[in-house]
C-alpha cells in the first residue's frame, strides 16, 4: 500500500512541475524591470483552466504526502 502512494506521489509531482512551467511564460524577473504593464489581467480558457488544475493537483499532492507519512 505504501509503495502505491509512493508511486503515485511522484506521478503527481511531475505533473505539479509540468503545470507550474506551462503557466504564463514571460512573466518571471522581466516583470521587475519595466516589463509588461497588464499585470491585472483575468484568466482565460486553457490559462484558467491550467491554473486551476495546478492548484488541485497540489492539494492531491499535499494529501498523499500526509497520507504516506502517517500510513508507513
């Protein structure tokens, strides 16, 4: 049982680092520095969708960490 969240723990942190780095390129220190101004901007369609999906695979993520340590 606790080599099934393993496995599946790090399936889910694979795809928490996929959804993290598909999100909103060009947007880290360029910002800093005069970059774009529309900060405030509201998301739309796949980059909605995306950013919600990243917060529930964190949350599934967080839950099977809780789980393996207190199951093993």
């Amino acid at each position: 049982m606790s080599q099934t969240f393993k496995i599946i723990q790090i399936i889910l942190a694979v795809l928490l680092i996929a959804s993290v780095l598909l999100q909103q390129r060009g947007s880290g220190l360029g910002l800093a520095f005069g970059g774009e101004g529309n900060v405030y901007r509201s998301k739309r369609g796949l980059e909605k969708l995306l950013h919600f999906a990243t917060i529930i695979i964190a949350v599934l993520f967080c839950g099977i960490a809780l789980t393996t340590v207190f199951v093993s």
